[in-house]
C-alpha cells in the first residue's frame, strides 16, 4: 500500500458566485498544477462533475511537504480555493 496526500479544494473567498468552474480565475492554478505533474509530486487531478470543487492526488510525500504543495497553489493564496490536506492511501 502506498500512502499519499489527497487535497479537496472547494470554492473560496474570491470563487465568482454563478460562474463555472472554467470562467473562474484559476490559469495560475492550473499552471501550477501541470508543473507538479511533470515534477511527479502529483498523481492525478480534476474538478467534481457536480462543481462542488476539485481533487488532487499528492505523491507519496511527509505531511509537511504536502501541506508546503498546498499552501503554494497560487488558487489557494488567490483565495479562489480553499484546500482541505487529508492523508490517503492507496490499496
């Protein structure tokens, strides 16, 4: 069994009430997102098909670590998201 981060993300202060998920102000977020991609410190990602927020999967990594991913993720410093760290494992 591997052990990982989970983060949920749900919308923030700055989330724009009555827009999707893609008229939102998250590029910066994305592109951060891509980059712990090819860094391999993220397993996958994506938004809930209800809009009610997003998952990303951190690599197995120490709690401080991933709560450092976390806090740099420009949509949480934006106030776009608010991120929730879980610790997760995978069967």
């Amino acid at each position: 069994m591997d052990s990982h981060y989970v983060i949920i993300y749900r919308p923030g202060n700055s989330w724009a009430v009555g827009k999707s998920l893609y008229e939102q102000k998250i590029a910066d977020h994305v592109r951060y997102v891509e980059r712990l991609l090819k860094e391999k410190k993220l397993v996958q990602a994506g938004p809930f098909t209800d809009g009610s927020g997003a998952l990303a999967i951190i690599a197995p990594t120490d709690e401080q670590s991933a709560r450092e991913i976390m806090a740099r993720d420009p949509g949480i410093i934006d106030g776009v998201w608010d991120g929730e760290l879980h610790p997760w494992t995978l069967l």
